[in-house]
C-alpha cells in the first residue's frame, strides 16, 4: 500500500512515472510549448508596460533582458541558500 512507502521509496517512483512519462513524448517541445509561450508573454506584457511606446522589435528585445534578469536572480537566489546550507552543515573530517 502507497501508505507504506518511505519517502525515498515515494521520490523513485515518483521518478520512474516521470521517465516513462517523456519516454511516451515523442516531441517534447510540442509538450511544453503552451508554457513557454505564456512565460513569454509574461515578460512581453511587463516590457509594454514599462515602455507603452516601444516597437515590437524593442518589446522583444526588452523582454529578453527581463528574461535573462529574472533567471540570474534565481541564480543568486539558489547560490545564497546552497552557501546558507553547506554552512550549517557540519565540516567532514579530513582523511
């Protein structure tokens, strides 16, 4: 019964649905191409926002460096809390 599971056993077979999940996707990009498409728009609607009077070529420019902003700040984001973890990790001993 699934109540049994240890919560490895949960996070494998987790794993294994998704592995067979994309191993029946033949065309992973058709897949999650509505997602990328409204992440897009996301960062498109923030540029008009900003910059009501931009053409669409400085739209999609803009769009792409707000893009870029919000992944390097997950970037940052994930290496402070990588340090803040390691850090209250105790040190290994030395062999």
């Amino acid at each position: 019964m699934d109540t049994e599971l240890t919560p490895e056993e949960r996070t494998l077979r987790a794993r294994m649905a998704v592995q067979t999940s994309w191993a029946n996707t033949l065309d992973p990009a058709s897949r999650t191409a509505k997602a990328r498409a409204a992440a897009a728009g996301r960062f498109e609607k923030q540029a008009r926002e900003m910059h009501p009077d931009a053409t669409d070529e400085q739209i999609t420019r803009v769009a792409e460096h707000l893009r870029k902003a919000h992944f390097t700040a997950l970037a940052l984001k994930s290496a402070k809390s990588r340090r803040m973890k390691s850090a209250k990790r105790p040190a290994k001993a030395a062999a």
